[in-house]
C-alpha cells in the first residue's frame, strides 16, 4: 500500500471531497457534476440500493437528485466527513476511506416547519480518485454503514 501522495494532489482531491459534501446538502448538482470523472461507479448496496457501473455525470445527479434521494425539498442532510485512510493505487488512482456522519431529516412540506422523519446513518464511504488533464476527479463512491440511529431507511424511503 503506497501513500506517497503529493501535497498538491492530497489538497485537490480533499476540496474535492468537501464540493462532494457540500453538492449534495446543498442539492447542488451542477457543482457536484463538476467534480464528476467522464464515468463514475456508485455502489449504494450497504444501503440496501443498488450498484451502478460507468455512470455518467448525467446519470449519477439523477440518482442523486431523484425526490426519493437528496433531490426532494423535504429531505435536509449533512455529510459530516472525519478521520480519512489514503491509498495511491497501482493504476496512479487514489483510494480514500472516509469515516462519515450523514444527518437526514424529511419534512412535512416544504416549509421545513415539521419533521416527519429522521434517520442518521455512521460509516465509512470510499472514494476513488484519478486524475484526467491533470485534474483530479470522482471515479467511484461506495458508502458502508456500520449503524445508524431513528428510521434511517424510512426517511430515505419514504412511501409515495
């Protein structure tokens, strides 16, 4: 396992990290489509979704922003990243393992007057990095839960 990882290159890919927190508390898919690489890889089975293979910048902001995930006005979250583990891989990618706190809360309408549910997910998402034109991007994502609190899976999955 190689860290060797240029002080340039461990800042670029930590912005990178915080525009992938922020794009998505904020529902701010043309910033998070800014970071995107050409294909991306999301792995949402730990929570209890599915795996996507060569997505495009298009096709993961859909996901993402669909009314059932992070797109809806009801739903508020912050994705609180703490201690990271770094990997430059054989390929010159880097892998990143962040420890993760996802705070979800969904509302009775857009008001934000009321919760009506709240669920708070503990972990540890990987990231996978590589450079393209010199520019560090996201190639893949791939959360694991190791516990959460309240109804978690009821507050990502509301009923329609």
């Amino acid at each position: 396992m190689s860290t060797d990882i240029a002080t340039s290159d461990y800042l670029a890919i930590r912005n990178i990290a915080f525009e992938w927190s922020e794009s998505y508390d904020n529902k701010d898919w043309e910033r998070l489509q800014k970071i995107l690489a050409p294909s991306i890889r999301l792995d949402f089975r730990s929570l209890r979704g599915e795996l996507h293979e060569n997505l495009s910048p298009d096709e993961y902001v859909a996901i993402l922003s669909s009314t059932k995930l992070l797109g809806d006005p009801r739903m508020k979250t912050q994705h609180f990243l703490g201690a990271s583990k770094w990997e430059r891989l054989n390929d010159g990618s880097v892998k990143v393992d962040h420890q993760i706190r996802v705070a979800h809360q969904r509302y009775k309408n857009e008001d934000l007057a009321e919760v009506v549910n709240k669920g708070h997910g503990h972990g540890v998402t990987q990231h996978f990095y590589r450079k393209f034109n010199e520019t560090w991007k996201l190639v893949g994502v791939a959360p694991s839960l190791n516990w959460f609190e309240y109804d978690l899976f009821g507050t990502l999955n509301p009923p329609d």
